[in-house]
C-alpha cells in the first residue's frame, strides 16, 4: 500500500501545480495536521481513496470548518484494506486553545483507548501531530514530545510513527524519519510518500 503523509504546510506540488495524475498510485493520504481544511477538502476532491486526518494545534479553524470529504480519526482505530491506524492529535500545552495537551492528558487519551488496541490486536501506524519525546522533539515546550507515545511504541511496536509539528526546516538536526526499535518514525513536514 503506498501512502502519502502530509503535516504542517500546504505543498506547492499538490495545491499551486496540482495535476490529479500526482496522486495516482496512492491508496491512502494521512494528515497530521496544522494544514488548511480547503487544502484537505481539495485533495480529497480528486483523490479515489480515504483522506484522514487528526488535529494539529493550530487547527482551531476546523471546529466550525472541518474539511470536506476528510475523516478525522482523533482518539479511535481506523481500518483501511486491513492497516489499522491509531490517531492521537495535538501538541504540548504551552498556550490557551484547542488540541493542546499536558503529559497527564495525553497519557489519559491513551489510556481510554487500551480496550480497543486490545481487540484490535495493536495497531500498524501510529498517525500523531507532536513528535514522540525524546526522539523527533525538540526541547522547547510547545514542540515537546508525548512520552505516551514511546511507551505505545515500545508496548506495541507498529512499523510506522507519522507526525508533524517539527518543521524540516527549523533546523538542520531535524530528520526525516528515524528508526526505533522496530518502529519507523517519519516527519511528514509538506509530503512523503512511503509503502507499506
């Protein structure tokens, strides 16, 4: 299955030169978030396959503008052709507003979800907004990782971690994907597309 993982900036490639013939051989599109709603309810236009999505925290917006044709898989297992896909939006509390969370919070969200990954028999992707701590973060608050999420990771060991928040171009120390363990974590800042 070819997936296409987008977070945090909408691609010039897809939305200024967009050509619907970019998006053939792609079964799947994942959002992080942190995107406009129209760049999702666009790509979801023109693509034949499911666009999902959890909340990054600047997606305040999609309270009262959620993106068309999208589905939004906070807090749940979604199924797709068999991938089971775990969604956990949102960022480190470091302001007021929407899909910010403290540790505590965060670890409560994962909490709530123990009987479903468990009759699920885990989980393949991982699809989060913030970075897991300690690995794909950095160390100010608000791109603070979840620590939540090397524990799912070490628990469970899906193949994949996607996530956004931590733009590739913040630094030059910022990776594109990262293996742990037997999970491979993937910063999808703008686009990747990777098969499974």
């Amino acid at each position: 299955m070819r997936i296409l993982a987008i977070s945090d900036h909408e691609s010039p490639y897809f939305w200024d030169y967009f050509d619907k013939q970019k998006l053939e051989g792609i079964d799947l599109i994942l959002s992080c978030g942190d995107l406009d709603p129209r760049y999702l309810s666009f790509l979801a236009t023109f693509f034949q396959g499911p666009v999902l999505y959890v909340h990054g925290n600047h997606d305040g917006i999609y309270q009262t503008m959620p993106p068309d044709g999208c589905i939004c898989i906070e807090d749940r297992i979604y199924q797709h052709q068999g991938l089971r896909i775990l969604g956990l939006g949102g960022s480190m509390r470091y302001k007021e507003g929407p899909y910010q969370y403290s540790q505590a919070e965060m670890d409560f969200r994962i909490f709530r979800l123990r009987m479903q990954i468990m009759r699920q028999g885990g989980f393949d992707i991982l699809l989060t907004h913030s970075p897991a701590y300690d690995i794909t973060d950095a160390p100010d608050l608000p791109h603070r990782g979840f620590k939540g999420f090397v524990r799912l990771m070490d628990k469970y060991a899906p193949p994949y971690m996607i996530h956004g928040h931590v733009h590739l171009n913040y630094g030059h120390n910022i990776k594109r994907t990262v293996q742990y363990g037997d999970t491979t974590i993937v910063n999808a800042y703008e686009r990747y597309i990777f098969d499974i």
